[in-house]
C-alpha cells in the first residue's frame, strides 16, 4: 500500500514543472511591459523636449552640420597637403575667415546701400503691379490676395539683413552664428571624443554596427554640405553676373540672397526669384520675362547638372519627400525648419535604411545594389 507522503512527494516536481513555464512567460509579459512602458516614457520625452527646446536642438544640430563640413574640408587640405588633420583644420579656418573678411570690408558698404534700397523698392513694385492689373478681371483677383505694401516693407526689412540665416533678429543671427562656428570648430578639433561617448551608450554587442551607422551619417551630410556649398557659389555669382548684364538693379544683393536660399531646395530659388522679378517688372515686363527666364535656368543646371553630383554621394532623396519635410518642419520650427529639413532628411533617410530596412527587416538589397 502507497505512503501518502511518498505520493505528495511524487506530485510536488510535477506541480513545479507545470508553474515553473507560467512564471516564465509572466516574466515575459511584465518586462514586454516594462519595456513598451519605457519606450513610451522616452517618447514622450523626446516630444517634449522638441517642443519646447526646438530651437536649442536646431542650433545643435546646425553646430554638427559646421563640424561636419569643417571636418571634411580639413580632411581634404590634410591629405592634399600631407599634413596633419588639425593643422589643417586651422588652415581652412583661417582661410575661410581671410575671405569672409576680406569680401565683406570690400563689399559691405555696397551690400547695406543695397539692402535699404531693396526694401524700399519692393513694396514700390508691389504698388505698381497692383496699379497696373487693376485693367484685368483676373489678374485683379490674383492681386487681391498679395499682402499689403507695409507688409512687404516689414517682411523685406526682416530678410535682406538676415538672408539666409535662420534664428530670429539681427543680434540674436550674429550670436548664434559664433555659437555656431566656434561649437563646429570644437566639434571638428576631436570628433573622436564626442563619437566614442555617444557609441559606448550603445550596447557592446551593438557598437561596431553604431560606428558604422556614425560614418554613413558622416559621410553622407559631409558629401550633401559640400556638393550644396559649391552649389549655392556658383548659383550666387552666376544671379549676380546674369542680373547685371540684363540691367536688373541690386544685383548684388539680390544674388546674394539667392545664393544663400538655394541652401533650402525647390522652396529656396522661388523665395529668390520674387523679388528679383519684381524689381525688373517695375522697370518694364520684358526685362521681367527675362530676369524670370535667368532663373529658371540657373535652376534647370542646378537641377540637371549640379544636382546629380550632389547626390552620387550622398542620399538620393525624392523631390516629393524633400517639399513634405520642409512643409513639416517649416510648420513645427518656422524658417529655420525650412532650411535644415533637406539636411534632417538626409540623416532620417540613413537611419530608416540602415538601423530599420537592414538591422530590423533584414533587406539588404539596397546595400548589395549599391555596391554591385
């Protein structure tokens, strides 16, 4: 006859075998749960911090941008020269210091003589265009829906000293722009301190793949800054050449602006070619058909020539994907937004394909068709 004892002691491993996989996969549950729960809690973080830090973010990241094309323009001298990086690094700022110096003693008088004369004949363009359609049904309506003259007056008051720069007023543009330069020239002294921090908060495990992440985003926004620093040269002495030879006025300053805008994509060049055509509208429609035909051009090369360049190096973004980032972050951050959407994208676009596409769906047939 069976011990009771001996069967309870027979029933006891059995019990445990059945709790031991239920405690298991609670553990499982709670830490899925701790898990959704922290990435939640980041996120929401992170929104945050957006919204309410969104213009220390902007600086930031315009800060990483100046490291980056500093970095690769002294990386370039060094192997030139056969130099070391760093001294290399302080020729390219000296250099590039010399010349911003040198061409803004010799043309600043001229610039600001231009600038108080654009903002002054804009609106008087504006008055005039509005004069002139009033004859046209149509075009009367068109023309009811451009701002006032003392409106334009305000919002070219606001543009012409600061073109192309995107953090608000005149003392504020010229803070921000030192912070930006001696945080890049920081930046681009010793990357490797800044990157190795930011890696070794990546697991072990993970840290070669993070490295290589690192160096793609590198190489791909070093390529985009390059190629559209070249860009917005050439675009600004060929409005400036072209406007002149066809007797347009303030060509200076007017191809000034277009070379600095035509950092901002698609948007840029049309924010230019306005108040160009404008001024020429004024003088006499034909010399306004032909200030519009210049620039369609220049950005019929751009587009075609300058362009394709560009992106051999860099990420090939659509032209849909790149007006849909610039309306969304010009909405979220107001111009600023605007100007360094192209570039956010291209640093999205990397992430998405290597840590998403790659690591996550494992399709590496971008990759193999690339390199193929």
């Amino acid at each position: 006859m069976n011990d009771p004892q001996d069967n309870l002691a027979a029933d006891l491993p059995q019990s445990q075998a059945q709790t031991q996989p239920q405690a298991q996969s609670q553990a499982r549950v709670a830490r899925r749960a701790t898990m959704i729960s922290g990435i939640a809690v980041l996120f929401g973080a992170g929104v945050a911090a957006v919204v309410l830090a969104a213009d220390a973010l902007l600086l930031v990241f315009a800060c990483i941008l100046c490291a980056i094309l500093f970095y690769k323009l002294s990386d370039i001298v060094g192997r030139r020269l056969r130099i070391n990086r760093k001294l290399a690094l302080a020729l390219v700022v000296a250099l590039l210091c010399t010349i911003i110096g040198v061409g803004g003693w010799a043309m600043a008088p001229q610039i600001a003589e231009q600038s108080g004369q654009l903002a002054k004949e804009i609106p008087a363009a504006v008055e005039r265009l509005q004069s002139e359609v009033q004859q046209h049904p149509i075009l009367r309506r068109i023309v009811a829906e451009l701002p006032p003259p003392e409106q334009v007056v305000k919002q070219m008051g606001a543009l012409v000293p600061n073109a192309g720069l995107f953090f608000g007023g005149v003392i504020g543009t010229l803070g921000n722009i030192i912070i930006i330069l001696f945080v890049g020239i920081y930046f681009a002294t010793s990357p490797q301190l800044y990157t190795n921090g930011l890696v070794r908060l990546v697991p072990q495990s993970q840290r070669p793949r993070a490295r290589e992440v690192q160096r793609e985003l590198g190489q791909t926004l070093s390529s985009w800054l390059l190629g559209k620093a070249a860009s917005m040269l050439i675009v600004g002495i060929v409005t400036s050449v072209g406007l002149s030879l066809l007797g347009v006025p303030l060509a200076l300053v007017l191809g000034i602006i277009a070379g600095l805008l035509d950092f901002i994509p698609y948007l840029g060049p049309i924010m230019a070619g306005i108040p160009a055509v404008l001024l020429a509208l004024s003088i006499s429609p034909d010399l306004a058909l032909y200030t519009l035909l210049l620039f369609v051009g220049i950005q019929m090369i751009e587009g075609y020539v300058l362009q394709p360049l560009i992106e051999a190096k860099a990420v090939d973004l659509p032209p849909a994907l790149v007006i849909v980032m610039q309306l969304v972050f010009g909405t979220l951050f107001g111009f600023a937004g605007v100007a360094l959407a192209t570039p956010l994208a291209a640093g999205l676009a990397v992430l998405v394909k290597m840590l998403y596409i790659e690591d996550v769906l494992g399709d590496r047939s971008m990759l193999d068709h690339t390199q193929g």
